[in-house]
C-alpha cells in the first residue's frame, strides 16, 4: 500500500467513526470495543455521554466495568470472558450507575472480531440507556401482576376462550365453584358437562356464540353433580377473545324463592286480617248505630222529657259514639286502601262547590272554639276527574285536624288554586306547629305528634295515612310545611288530566249499611 493509498484509507476510517458517532448520537445507541491483548477500551461520544464523563478520559477493561454492581459486574465479567475465549455473544441488561450518580438501565451487546487464523483479537458491540423502557416494562408487569392477582381473587367466574373456542384462561372462582381445573377445561367438553341436557346446551352454546348483551340465569351442572344457578354475561375482546363473567346466585335464588313464599303466605294473612276488619267493622257498626238511634231520640225527647242533668250526659255519650264510629271507619279505610280493595268512583267535580260545602260542614265544629274558616278559591278553577267522597275525606280530615289544634278564637284559611298541570289545595291554621324532623312521620299509619297532648284531641293517628293513600290513588302529593309557635299549611296536589277509573283494576267491596 504507497502513501496515497494508506492516508485515503485512513480518511475513509476517519469518516466511518464521525458517522459511527453522528449515528450513535441520533440514536442514543454507543458503541464500544476492546482490545482482547492490550484490554483498552474504546468508546463513542454516546457511549461517553451515557456514563457521564469527558470524551478525554481513557478507560480499560478494569476500570470500565466499575461503573456495574455485584453481582451484575459479575455476569458482566463471565460473559466478556466466554467472548474473548470461544467467541460466544452476549446481549445483556443491566442495571447501572453513571459518574455522576445516577442509577440507570442498560443493555450491552458484544461480538468477538477473530484474525484470519480464528483467534478473537478484538470485541465490539452497542451500548444503550434504556431506563425509561425498562420503567415502562416494569411498570406494565407491575400491572400485570395485579390484574394477575385481582383476576385470581375476585369473587366472579371468569373465563378466555380464543376465537376459534378454545379455552386460554380460568380464575381459581371457576375452579372453586364448578370443580374443573384448567387442564381438564383443556382436555374435556366442560360446557357439555356443565349443561348435559340437549336444550340447555344448546343455550348456552348460543348465548357464547351470539354473545347478548346483559346477563343470563342458567341451571348450572358442576364436577361433583351438584345443580347451582348460575348468571352470566359476555365480553368481546380484541382479536376475537370471549370473556365470560360469571357468578353463583345460588343462595340468593334460594331467598328469592323463600321471600316469594312468604309473600304468598303474608297475602294471605292479610287476605284473613282485611276480611276480618271487614266483618268486625260491620258487626261494630250495627250495635254503634242503633245506639246513637236511640241517644238522639232521647236528645229529641222522643222517648219522653229528660233533665238537663241527663241532656248533658247524653250529648257526651253522642260525642264518643260518633268518635267510635268514625273510628271503625278510619280503620275499615285504612285496611281497604292497603289491601286495593277500596271502591273509587270517579266522576267531574266541581272543586269551588266542594271546598264551599266543606267549609260550611266544618263551621259547625269550629263555632264550639270561636274558629272562622276563611275559603279563597282561585276565579275559574278546573273541574276535576276524581272520586267526590274521597276528596271530601281528605279535605274534611285535614280541616277537622285544623280545628283541633288551633287556639280558640284563631282563624282557618282553605285555599285552591291551579298551579301547572295540578289542582293545588291548602289547608292553613295557627296552631302550634310541627317539628322539622317530625313533618314526615305524621303521614305514617298510628304516628302521633306528641302521643301526650294530641291523646286528649282524639284519634288513633289514621286520618294523615288515608289521606296521602287517597292522594297517591290519584298521582298526587301530600305534605306539610310547619313552624313551632306559627302553625301548619297542609298541602295536597291533584292532577289535572283526566285519571282512569281505577275500579277496573281493583276487587269492589260491598258493606251493607246498618
């Protein structure tokens, strides 16, 4: 080789390492060698970037595997040396500290380089900073691991079948509860061992083929011969995996079952409670109004004078027979409206009429206390679909609770108005109020204010809970808004549009007057 040939191929060597390191540098991969006689070694600039410290520096073999920990310079040690002995390749990754302290993840690749008599005279490989990859794949196995643990312990079945239906995967739930494990899902025809009946295979196989959306119940066979209920849905995955997720509703089919036969036999018992109400209401009536037949015909005097002494003694007995009877019927209302076999009629009412007669009824009992009942009706109120005698019921227990718990001499206001799609009434005194936390209960069936002071008004704490399952018949609301000292506005809603007859839908019962 003359001169001019050895400085071009000492140009062109010059020109392969500025693009080895150009390369590198775009990259991020360096490169390195070592000299198997002298053990130099030799880096490119990202080779020296990745270590951290000036292109200046020398390093040997020695001092270069420094910068790796026990036991991983170890392994570094003994593959280095299997390449320069047998020529043997390495790829390996590894953790790493740089220069300046910071721990990093690296990967090494060495090859041996021989002469032409086959003895290796040099090394050279890649060397790569792969710590945000590593972190990347430590944190995806990380995941792994728990989806791992979540798949094996949740309290679900869980199933892979692969698109052509084989099986790739079971959590320990299925192996718990159907028997099989996953070499036997792998070996046998489980889905015909779970649904050995022709048509529930048939099913089943559908329900994995179509793959419905929601879940489905199935009567489920298990390895031991067992017959569990079962509910499962599909998964779609990418690539055409099916994931099945199953649970064991045994124990709740079972109290599903247990509460519809309790059901059934509370049905009946409320069947023999309503007839009994119903028998005992009639057969207490009859007695109570041949007795008040016979206090208001001595009070007529009918049957001859009486003193005042026995006037006076007669009109308490006519006040607590009518309080028993209004009583039965409280009871009588209550046990119909909760068993749906209270006989609604309804008809078009004339609500300003309605409100007119109430008031004009209650007055009577509101003249004992020095109460005005005072009536605003809203000009040009809608007529309304409902049942006359209910509503008169509700309005008339409303106002007679009025009453009772007004000073006397206050005043009672009873107001209807339109509001939307509702016909809204009101009923508003000056009585003592209602606490916050009580205003819900009081629609409760035998609830009481202050059983203490309302026991000396009367009543067994019925009419609010016929009143609001009157207004529930119709789609309406009930409520009251109260304050200590000021009084109660009790409120109802009825709807305007025309309401269906529910007669049709409910058993009618006759009572046969007295």
């Amino acid at each position: 080789m003359n001169t001019t040939e050895r400085k071009q191929a000492v140009e062109e060597l010059r020109e392969s390492e500025i693009l080895l390191n150009d390369v590198g540098e775009m990259a991020h991969v360096g490169g390195w060698k070592l000299d198997t006689k002298t053990k130099e070694v030799y880096w490119t600039k990202e080779t020296y970037r990745i270590h951290e410290i000036s292109i200046d520096e020398k390093f040997d073999l020695s001092k270069a595997i420094l910068f790796y920990d026990l036991p991983d310079r170890s392994n570094l040690e003994a593959a280095l040396q299997r390449c320069m002995e047998t020529g043997e390749p390495f790829d390996l990754v590894l953790p790493f500290t740089s220069a300046k302290g910071r721990h990093l993840w690296t990967r090494a690749i060495g090859r041996a380089v021989k002469n032409d008599s086959g003895k290796v005279v040099r090394l050279m490989g890649t060397f790569q900073d792969i710590t945000e990859r590593k972190k990347a794949e430590m944190e995806v196995n990380r995941q792994r691991e728990m989806l791992q643990k979540i798949f094996d312990h949740i309290p679900v079945m869980i199933t892979y079948f692969d698109k052509t239906g084989e099986i790739k995967m079971i959590n320990h739930e299925v192996v718990k509860i159907l028997g099989w494990t996953f070499e036997e899902w792998k070996t046998e025809n489980i889905l015909a061992n779970c649904y050995p009946e022709s048509e529930a295979f048939k099913e089943a196989l559908d329900f994995m083929v179509n793959k419905p959306i929601g879940w489905k119940d199935f009567k489920t066979t298990t390895k031991y011969g067992t017959v569990i209920d079962t509910t499962w849905t599909n998964i779609s995955l990418p690539d055409g995996v099916l994931m099945g997720i199953g649970r064991d509703i045994t124990e709740r089919k079972q109290a599903d079952e247990k509460i519809k036969k309790q059901i059934v036999q509370l049905k009946k018992l409320d069947g023999v409670k309503t007839d009994f109400l119903n028998t005992t209401s009639h057969e207490l009536r009859t007695p109570v109004t041949s007795i008040k037949g016979y206090i208001q015909m001595l009070l007529k005097q009918t049957l001859g004078e009486i003193t005042e002494e026995q006037k006076k003694a007669l009109e308490v007995l006519l006040r607590n027979t009518n309080r028993l009877d209004h009583l039965i019927q409280d009871i009588l209302d209550i046990s119909r409206l909760e068993s749906e076999t209270m006989k609604f009629i309804t008809e078009k009412i004339d609500v300003t009429k309605i409100v007119k007669e109430i008031a004009e009824t209650m007055q009577v009992s509101a003249d004992l206390k020095g109460i005005k009942i005072n009536i605003d009706i809203q000009k040009e109120i809608p007529n309304l679909m409902i049942d006359q005698e209910r509503i008169k019921q509700v309005l008339m227990n409303l106002v007679d609770n009025a009453i009772k718990f007004s000073p006397d001499g206050s005043m009672i206001h009873i107001k209807t108005r339109k509001e939307k799609e509702d016909v809204l009434f009101e009923v508003q005194d000056f009585g003592r109020g209602i606490p916050k936390n009580k205003q819900k209960k009081i629609f409760e069936r035998f609830y009481q204010v202050d059983s203490g002071i309302d026991r000396k008004f009367g009543g067994v704490g019925l009419g609010l809970t016929i009143s609001k399952k009157i207004i529930d018949t119709y789609g309406g609301q009930i409520w009251v808004d109260s304050t200590i000292g000021k009084g109660s506005s009790f409120k109802f809603s009825v709807p305007l549009q025309t309401v269906k007859n529910i007669e049709d839908d409910l058993q009618e019962i006759f009572i046969e007057s007295p």
